[in-house]
C-alpha cells in the first residue's frame, strides 16, 4: 500500500481532529502518501480530495470539530454514488481509506469495501458512546465533562433559588452521557431511553428529596427519553404535581463542540495510529476499538451487531448516592 485517505463523516465530535493528525503522521512515519477527503463521502464523489503533509494537521489537536469538515451523504448510499467515489481514489491511486465516524459511516465503509475491494479501515468518533466494538468513541469524554460542568453551574443557581432544574443531554437512544454526567453532577435523578420513565414515582422521588430537607434538584433527561423531551417532562411535573417553576436548560450542540480532554485526544491519537498500521499489515474491513486498555481490531459489522450494553448498576450508583 502506497498511498492512502482519510476522512471524517456523519456528526462531528471533539477528538477527530487528533485522530485526523495521528492518521495523517503515521502514514508519513511509515512512509505513505495520504489525502484528506472534504466533507465526509460527499467530498469522495465530488473528488475533494487534498494531499495533506505532517504540517497540513499542525496545531489541531487541541480543537474541537474536524479541519477536513462532515456531512451526511444520500448519494453514497446507493450504489451509483459509491462507484464513483471509488473511481475518484483509483484515479489518485488511493488503495485504502480511513474513516473517523459513526456506525452509519461504518455501513458505507463496508459496501464500499465489498463492492469495490477499496481497503477501510473505522474509527469510532461520536459523542454518544453507541458503538459496539469499543469501549470508548472519541468525544464522549469530551461530551460528558462537558454536560458535568453545565450541570455544576445550573447547581449553583438552583441552590441559591431552591429551584428544581431539568438539564437534557444528548442522546437519541443512549443514556450514557445522562447517566454519567449526572453520577458526576450529583443529580437527583436521571432520565434515559434505556428505562421506562415512571412520572408519578418521580414525583413522588422528588417529594422524598424536599422532605429530606434537599433545596434544589437536578433531573438529567437524556433527549431521546420515553417519556419526551425535558420541558415536556417539567411541564407534565407541573400540571400533576405541587411542584411549580421548574426551569429547564437544553445542552444541544454545546456537547458537541469544545476542545477535547487529555482521555480523547490520547484515545484518538492512539486509535489513529493502530488504524494505519492495520491497514499496511493489511487489514481491512474492521474498526480499532479499546477494549481493557488495548487497542484492537474487529470486523466493521460489530459496531452495529454488537451494541454496548447499558449498565442499569451505574442508575443504581446514582440513586443509593442521591439519598
Ligand atoms: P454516523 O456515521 O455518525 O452514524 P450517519 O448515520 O449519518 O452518521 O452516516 C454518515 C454517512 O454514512 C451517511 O450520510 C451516508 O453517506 C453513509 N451511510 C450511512 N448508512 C449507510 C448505508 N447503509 N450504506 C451506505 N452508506 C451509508
């Protein structure tokens, strides 16, 4: 293998610009040429495919987002678009590619290993931590230091007004970040997809919580939970319950942004570089995941036929400590 690509695809998250420039050193450590694609696989068939130096990914890992840029691609999805994204890295003499994103991203990787024998290569970059695979994507650290000190300072002001405030987190189907940012926040409560939410018993929780002489609460709702969005939930509160003036903060896309934590950057640096190599030993079709501290390399489709399991002990954690 000579030459090689990489790109960032699907939703950004802070650490792939570390992993962009770990990619984009090891190639160079070991003697290959490699290309940015822009713009996820949208860049791949309207050939935006850049050569990039040790120097092209100077002073990026400290940033959050991704220098080469991301999209979601309707055309890669068919077969049409796939045959000329690969027609554009045979004309560049591109032999292998990889790709910094989500399981989405792993799904086109694999057609376009297998319909056009194009060498890929995944690395999981997403701030939700879905991935099978993997113990850890790069960003969810970043995202969910992020969401703990958002809920500190909401702390404050519900203190000092004995206010209960509900905080939503990202997460269409993951209570991942809810539930650690809220072990980490001291929350209350913590509302994920992952469990039926019970009004009546969160009501009755939070009158527990003022009888035990607490002045404000916290309630972290991750967004995709049951029982809907966090200012549905406050608004049903006061319509079923004595409780009045709840306040309601949205994190949304602050999560996503921000400059990475040590943990990201190093776990992008690391994936980065355990992603080239497995390409020139001539690995293909496969994802790096950690798994007990390891760097290793899975079929791509164990990101999608293995999802991680939510650990229902961390909700438990979290409610012996909120006693
Ligand atoms: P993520 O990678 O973060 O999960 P998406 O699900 O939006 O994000 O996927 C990113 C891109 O990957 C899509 O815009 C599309 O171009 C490509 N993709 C997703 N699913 C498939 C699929 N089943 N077949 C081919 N390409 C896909």
């Amino acid at each position: 293998m000579k030459r090689i690509a990489v790109l960032t695809s699907g939703g950004d998250s802070p650490g792939m610009n570390a992993g962009l420039r770990a990619v984009v050193r090891t190639a160079i450590y070991n003697g290959l040429e490699v290309f940015g694609v822009k713009r996820g696989y949208q860049g791949m068939i309207d050939d935006k495919i850049i050569p990039m130096d040790a120097r092209s990914v100077s002073g990026i890992i400290n940033r959050g987002g991704t220098i080469l840029h991301s999209a979601r691609c309707k055309a890669f999805r068919e077969p049409e678009g796939r045959a000329q994204a690969a027609e554009n890295l045979r004309k560049h003499g591109i032999e292998g590619v990889v790709v910094i994103g989500g399981d989405g991203s792993y799904h086109g990787a694999q057609a376009l290993f297998e319909e056009h024998q194009i060498a890929v290569i995944g690395m999981p970059g997403t701030i939700d931590n879905d991935i099978g695979g993997t113990e850890y994507t790069i960003g969810f650290d970043t995202a969910m230091n992020t969401a703990m000190e958002a809920i500190d300072r909401i702390r404050d002001t519900a203190a000092s007004h004995d206010r209960i405030f509900f905080v939503e987190v990202m997460g269409r189907t993951s209570g991942y970040i809810a539930v650690i940012a809220g072990i980490a926040g001291g929350a209350e409560e913590i509302l994920v997809p992952e469990r039926k939410t019970d009004l009546p018993a969160l009501i009755e929780s939070l009158r527990e919580a003022r009888e035990k002489g607490k002045s404000s609460m916290i309630v972290v709702v991750a967004e995709g939970d049951d029982a809907g969005h966090a200012i549905d939930i406050a608004a049903k509160l006061e319509e079923l319950s004595e409780f009045r003036g709840a306040k309601v903060t949205v994190l949304g896309h602050l999560q996503r942004g921000g400059s990475p934590t040590a943990f990201d950057r190093v776990l992008a640096s690391r994936m980065g570089v355990a992603a080239v190599e497995g390409l020139i030993q001539g690995h293909s079709g496969k994802m790096v995941g950690i798994t007990n501290q390891h760097m290793m390399l899975r079929p791509l489709s164990e990101a999608w036929e293995c999802p991680q399991h939510f650990d229902f002990n961390l909700l438990r954690v979290a409610r012996v400590l909120s006693v």
